[in-house]
C-alpha cells in the first residue's frame, strides 16, 4: 500500500470511528449517564465546550476562537502531512500525523455542526436532526465518554500539597478523537527522527 493510500484509509477510517461512537452515545444516553464496562472502565457521557479532557475556554467568544484556531492548525497539519508524502519516511509517521488530523477533524465537526444537528441531552437522549437544535453553527459542544478511574483514593499524607486528599487516576474524560491525537503524538515521540529530521538528512533526501 502507497503511503498516499494509508493517509487516507486511517484518516476515513479515524473520522468515521469518532464519529458513530459519538452520534450512538447522544442518541442512547442522556447528559451524565453511562454503564460501567469494568470497574476500571466506563462510558460516561459529558459534553465540553473547549478544550480536548473537558478543559473549558473563554465562553462562547473563546469557544468560536477554538474553532477557527483548530481549522487554521488543521491546514497546517494538512500541509505537513503533504509533505511527508513526498518523502521517504516510515509508515508510522504517516499514520501519526494522518491521526492527528482525523482526530483534530473529529472535535471540529462537533464543534461547528452538533449545535444544529442535535437537541438538548439534559435529562433525555438527544434527537439527531433535531428541529429545536440546542445551539447555533460554531457553537456546538464536543461528546467526550471514556472513562478510565483506574485508581481511587486518598493520597499519602506526605505527598506536598495534595496529601490526604482524594484522587482519581484517570479522572479526564476524553474521546476517540483526543485518542486518536494522543496515540499520534506518542508516536511522533517515538519517531522523532524520521518525523523530524535534521537538515543535512533531508538534504541528501
């Protein structure tokens, strides 16, 4: 397979993923709810209007600022991927970054168009196609529900700061388009060299 083909094979195939899982939990669960698949694993429906992990970002002003910030890094992830294409890189790099792009991809769709798509989850499963849509285009919110709380406790008392308090590891919901970006960066980490390259070696490229 050309590594044109594995672009966009894992980029259809990332996008799409987000994309069903999210529109089956807003169309199965109502805002809070979920079922545990494990102790350690959970389906947790939550919606966010910022940042990836559920982080919130400067209401609606700061919200549409994300949005654009994200269509602009997304043509430039674009470029970069482009790029990479040309060269002879390893798979894994091609797959990162196609990763990253889907998974920045995934979060913008909600972002633009869940606002008009869908109706409230506020105590009811949401309705796709919804004609009183809760929000307004470039305003929609993201479907995270992932949930690992793998550990729950109280901390050592001499941990500074934090000690005794009670804590949650992974208390971070998050979705398959965060996952998708998280998996791209690890191995962009692990593929530093090929996906970052020291001037003499693209040189003699």
């Amino acid at each position: 397979m050309s590594k044109k083909k594995l672009a966009i094979l894992t980029i259809i195939t990332a996008i799409l993923l987000d994309q069903v899982i999210k529109v089956y939990v807003k169309t199965h669960y109502a805002l809070g709810d979920g079922i545990e698949v494990f102790s350690w694993f959970q389906i947790h429906f939550t919606e966010n209007n910022g940042m990836a992990m559920g982080f919130e970002f400067g209401g609606k002003a700061g919200k549409l600022f994300l949005t654009l910030f994200r269509l602009v890094a997304v043509s430039a992830i674009i470029y970069w991927l482009v790029g990479m294409l040309k060269r002879n890189v390893h798979n894994a790099v091609i797959v990162a970054i196609s990763l990253i792009f889907s998974g920045a991809v995934g979060n913008i769709i909600d972002s633009i168009f869940y606002g008009v798509l869908f109706d409230a989850s506020n105590h009811s499963v949401a309705t796709l196609f919804s004609d009183t849509p809760y929000g307004t285009l470039f305003h929609g919110k993201v479907v995270d529900m992932f949930y690992f709380p793998m550990w729950q406790g109280n901390l050592p008392e001499w941990i500074p700061f934090i000690g005794g308090d009670f804590f949650t590891f992974f208390q971070y919901i998050f979705n398959p388009a965060d996952a998708f970006i998280s998996i791209g960066v690890a191995l962009l980490f692990i593929y530093s060299k090929q996906a970052f390259p020291k001037e003499e070696e693209v040189l003699k490229e």
